[in-house]
C-alpha cells in the first residue's frame, strides 16, 4: 500500500474514531451537536491563531544580515524556490539538543533550528533537515495536525483538570457528598483520559505518516544527497542519548530519545539498518521508529551511508 492510500486511510479512520466518542459523550451529557462544534471551533481558532505566536516568542528570528547565521536565510531560500513555496521566516531556537521544527498559520510561518543542531550537522544534513521541515509547510502538516489533535487534546485537558479537581477535592473532605463528587470527578476523569488516549493512537499513526511525507519531500529536493538525512538522524541521536526531556512541555523532537548501545553515529546506522522493528514498535511515538526512517532513505536515494563524509 502508498504512502497517500495509508495517509487516506489513517485520516478516515482517525475521523471516525474522533466522531464516536464525541458522539458517545454528547449523548451522556445531553449536548447538542451545534454547541459542541460552536466550542470546538473556538478552541481551533485560538490555537490556530496564538499557537505559532507562542512559539515564536521562545524564539529570535534570525535576519538575513546576521553575521552568525544569515547564511540559514540561503539554505531556506534555495529550497523554498525547489518546493515551489514562499520562503518562511527563519529563527534560532534557545532549546539546549538539536531539532529543527515547522510551525505557523495564514499570517505567520516560519522554520527554526537549535543551536546544537547547527553545532552537529554538516551543510548537507542541515539541508536534507531543513527540507524535511518545509515539507511539513507544503503540506500544511501545521494546520491539518492542530486540527485532527484537536479532539484528544481538548479531551485530555478536560479529562487531566477533572482528576486535578477530583484529587484535591479528595483531600478536602467534609462530608460524603464530599466523596461522592469527589470519586465521581475522579472515575468521569479517568474514562474521559481513556477515551482521549483512544483517539489518540489514530491520530498518532496518522502523524507518522505525516512525519514520513516530509522526509521524502526532503529527498524529492535533495536527490542522492538526501542520503544526509540518514546521517543527520544518527548524529541527533547520539547527542539526545544523555538528554532528558520534560514530559510537561510537549515538545516535539526531530528523533525521539531512546536507549542505545551505539556510541558513534556509524555504528547506530548499522545497528539501525539490522534492525527489523515491528508494526507496533511506534505505536505512542510522534515518529516513525528511526530504523524505517534510515531503511527508506536508503532505499529511495539508493545511496550508500557509510561513504558519507559526515560520518568520518
């Protein structure tokens, strides 16, 4: 099966799944489906519109003359005129591991890479990154993301703030309506967190496959040289194995942390490319699992990794 018959399909599936339990708790609360969608539009609308300011504000953008990174303005530029696209605002991120993301709306799009990141990476991988985040501009992963996340992250927040409510309620009982309402917030919190996580999953699979577009954009405007992608994937790993994220902040990385033995970017290849991942090793992740990322890089640029300057 394609890539865009998967997307269609996880999309349909997300939606439908989206729409049974939207429809299944409307009926428990007795709300009619209009004022529902009157709220949930609010909610896209607001994250629609401060999402990317948010963003930008733990950002500095990056000016064409800067005499550190003006040279980003180029990359950009030249592979915003490959993807036919008009070339987004570039900024530096303060976060202290290397990533690059995408982000923005109707008025304001923009692309931004860590300092680490640039520390790392040769101008070849930096490109085949670079080109990867645009393509999740082309296809407006942006907006098609914040809406399909919709559901469960309005889920989750409702479901997380009924067991915050519940469990400080619990703390401070009185009498037993006290601990009727109390267990009562905390049991609807639970199944609505159930649901959310539910939802989820789907919306999660479609995500992957999102994250697996933009790497062949990537490719599509790099050509053999695509192949750096591979290369600037291991480097972002080996450099996260020693990082801690904060669960809290939600933040998306390039490459998720996970447990290696590989010290050296060479031999996390090679460990990658023996590995055989199953379907459900990514199931909860943002990404695909790194060794299907490195197979089909390989297997689109039909370029060898282990020549590449970068790894040397």
């Amino acid at each position: 099966m394609g890539l865009r018959a998967s997307m269609i399909i996880s999309a349909s599936l997300t939606i439908l799944a989206e729409a049974f339990v939207v429809l299944l708790i409307l009926s428990f609360i007795r709300l009619p489906l209009i004022d529902f969608l009157f709220i949930l539009g609010l909610f896209w609308l607001f994250q629609w519109l401060v999402g990317p300011i948010l963003i930008a504000r733990n950002c500095h953008e990056i000016s064409p003359g800067d005499e550190a990174y003006g040279w980003l303005h180029q990359v950009v530029d030249v592979l915003s005129r490959k993807a036919g696209i008009q070339k987004p605002k570039v900024y530096l991120s303060d976060e202290r591991f290397p990533n690059a993301f995408a982000f923005g709306n109707a008025f304001k799009r923009g692309i931004a890479f860590t300092t680490p990141l640039l520390q790392i990476l040769t101008p070849e991988e930096l490109m085949a990154v670079a080109g990867h985040e645009l393509g999740h501009l082309r296809h407006h992963d942006t907006e098609v993301g914040t809406t399909l996340g919709l559901i469960p992250n309005l889920l989750n927040w409702v479901g997380s703030s009924m067991i915050a409510v519940g469990s400080t309620w619990l703390g401070l009982i009185v009498t037993d309506l006290d601990l009727a309402l109390a267990v009562t917030l905390l049991i609807l919190g639970w199944i609505i967190t159930a649901l959310a996580f539910f939802v989820n999953v789907f919306t999660l699979w479609f995500n992957r496959l999102r994250e697996s577009y933009a790497d062949l954009h990537a490719l599509e405007l790099t050509g053999k040289e695509g192949v750096s992608l591979a290369t600037a994937l291991a480097k972002i790993q080996v450099y996260m194995k020693n990082v801690r994220l904060d669960p809290f902040r939600g933040m998306v990385v390039t490459v998720t942390p996970q447990k290696i033995k590989s010290s050296t970017p060479e031999e996390l290849l090679r460990e990658w490319l023996r590995e055989k991942p199953g379907v459900w090793s990514d199931i909860l992740a943002s990404h695909p699992h790194p060794a299907k990322r490195i197979k089909m890089i390989v297997e689109r640029t039909g370029a060898p990794l282990y020549s590449n300057p970068a790894l040397t």
